[in-house]
C-alpha cells in the first residue's frame, strides 16, 4: 500500500513536470512591414525608436507579459533576432500618406518567421507584426503569429491592434503594444 502511493506521488510529479515545461517563447515586435500615417516625425528617429521598444520588453518585463493575451505561460523572450530585422528598416519607406490598413500576406510572414535567427529549437513560437502605425488615429495595428519553432510552420495569425498613448516616439507606439496585451486575443 505505501509503495503504491509513492509510485502514485511519483507519476504525478511527472506528469506536474512535464505541464510546466510549455516552450514558449516571445520574440518581440518585428517593425519591418510598419508604415507611420501622419507623422511629422524624421524617419531615422522614427526607426530608432521602433527598434528601442523591443527593449522594453526586457528591461520592464512586468508591463510587457503577453501570457494572459495569448493565454499562455511565455516561459522566455528573446528579442535578438527582431532587433537584427529591425535594424533592415527601410527608413525612406516607412511613412505613408494612406490610413489605408496594411495587409501581410501569408507567404511574407511565413519568410519572416524562417528568417528570423532565434536560438531555441522546439515550443511555440510568438512574434508580433506591425502594420500600420496610425498617428492620426493614434491606433497601432498589428498581425500577431504563433509558430512552432521546430518547423517554422506558422500556427495561427490573428490580427490586434492597440490605441497608442505615450509621450515620443518610442513610448507612444509602446503603449499600443501595452494597451492590446491587456486584453486576450480573439
């Protein structure tokens, strides 16, 4: 009898175990596809303070959890391979004069998550798109990828979107991300 409730202790620490062992990891906001509407801002600050926010995520973890908006445990970030993508931006294309909505196809966010050098080799994967970042609006829109990092498959993509409020640059378009990841994805 006392060696059946050890191997039952046993199997269910096991089994505890293995549910805490959920792989997955939060790889930032990739700002390659963003288009700004209505900013008086210069585009060299504006892709400064693009790359910057991804710091954020770090140094004020607490304020950036995406675990209750994708209804997950996020068990690390990892923003290195972002800020390599992020450092490509485009600065003479980022601004627009159209409040029109971006759309990435399928094809090009599968081509961002396959580029995208991330050290890890199985989980699931999270990266945030920016889209269209609408200054007028004060509205950051953004498509937001679940991958599995084994295969680079992309899982699902939703589309979410926050209202942007912050003073500068880096600190407005932050608060969209913190003011969509307040509520759970749908």
């Amino acid at each position: 009898m006392y060696m059946k409730k050890i191997l039952t202790s046993l199997i269910l620490l096991c089994f505890a175990t293995i549910g805490l062992a959920t792989n997955n990891y939060f790889y930032g906001i990739d700002y390659t596809q963003a288009k700004l509407f209505a900013s008086t801002d210069k585009p060299k600050q504006i892709k400064i303070s693009l790359i910057r926010i991804n710091e954020l995520l770090i140094s004020e973890k607490e304020n950036y959890d995406i675990s209750k908006f994708v209804k997950t445990t996020i068990d690390g970030v990892n923003i290195e391979g972002v800020t390599l993508r992020n450092s490509e931006i485009n600065e003479e294309a980022i601004l627009t004069q159209s409040n029109e909505d971006i759309f990435v196809s399928e094809d090009l966010t599968k081509q961002i998550v396959k580029s995208l050098v991330i050290s890890e080799k199985e989980g699931t994967g999270y990266l945030f798109i920016a889209k269209l970042l609408n200054n007028k609006k004060k509205l950051g829109q953004y498509d937001i990828v679940a991958f599995d990092i084994a295969t680079r498959d992309i899982i699902y993509i939703k589309p979410a979107k926050g209202k942007a409020k912050g003073f500068g640059i880096r600190n407005f378009w932050a608060g969209s991300i913190r003011k969509m990841i307040s509520k759970k994805l749908k």
